[in-house]
C-alpha cells in the first residue's frame, strides 16, 4: 500500500511547520544530499532532495513515508532506504510532482516494493 508513503511516520519524529530546507540527508548506507523543498500538507508529505554529485546532480522525490528520523540538533534527516534503492526510483520530474496522481503512485511503489527497516510498532 502506497497511501503512507505521503505521510511522515509517528516515529520519525518530524514537527509540522519546521523547514527542512538545506537539511542534509542521509541514506542507510551514507550521505545523499539535502533537501532543496518539501511539503508537510497531510497525504502529500516528501522530499525533494539535490543529490548534488552523488548522481550528476539530479533530483530524487522521497515520499516523507520513508523518513525514519528527524535529527533536529544536527538538522538531518534519516532515510530507510539504501542509495541503490533511491538512485534506482522513478526520475524525479518536476511537472509531473506538481499535478499528476500516477507519478506519485509510481513513486510511492517504488518504495513500497523496497520497503526498508521498520521500527517496531510502525507500518
């Protein structure tokens, strides 16, 4: 089910109305970027982060469902997903973000279907 993907999870620890922009990012197996936008409207939580030379300087969408933690003293954030798993997601378009339904299903199942660690008591 990709329908929590959108939302960050109770155990990521993620404060409505704090911005994330700049935050690094950090991947299970290391650093990926930081965050250039991101969105907390309820159903629509993500990530968009700059990889910068990690992947040519592309752009990954994250749905806030893959957060695994909020570092606010080091402004970080934790991603439950290897860099494989996110170099290998659906390229981050910036229209198709913006108004189209499928894109964020593709997405979402994307990581669905590499679903990550679960913290115990979490979906």
């Amino acid at each position: 089910m990709t329908d929590t993907m959108w939302n960050y999870a109770p155990a990521a620890d993620f404060t409505s109305g704090t911005d994330l922009t700049g935050w690094r990012v950090e991947a299970t197996d290391g650093h990926i970027g930081k965050i250039d936008k991101h969105s907390s409207e309820v159903g629509a939580q993500y990530l968009v982060v700059d990889t910068g030379v990690w992947i040519f300087g592309k752009e990954v969408l994250l749905p806030a469902g893959t957060v695994t933690a909020v570092d606010l003293d080091n402004q970080t954030v934790r991603i439950g997903r290897t860099k494989d798993e996110i170099k290998n997601a659906p390229e981050f378009d910036k229209d198709k973000h913006l108004g189209s339904p499928d894109y964020h299903q593709q997405v979402g199942s994307h990581y669905a279907v590499h679903p990550g660690p679960r913290t115990p008591g979490t979906l």
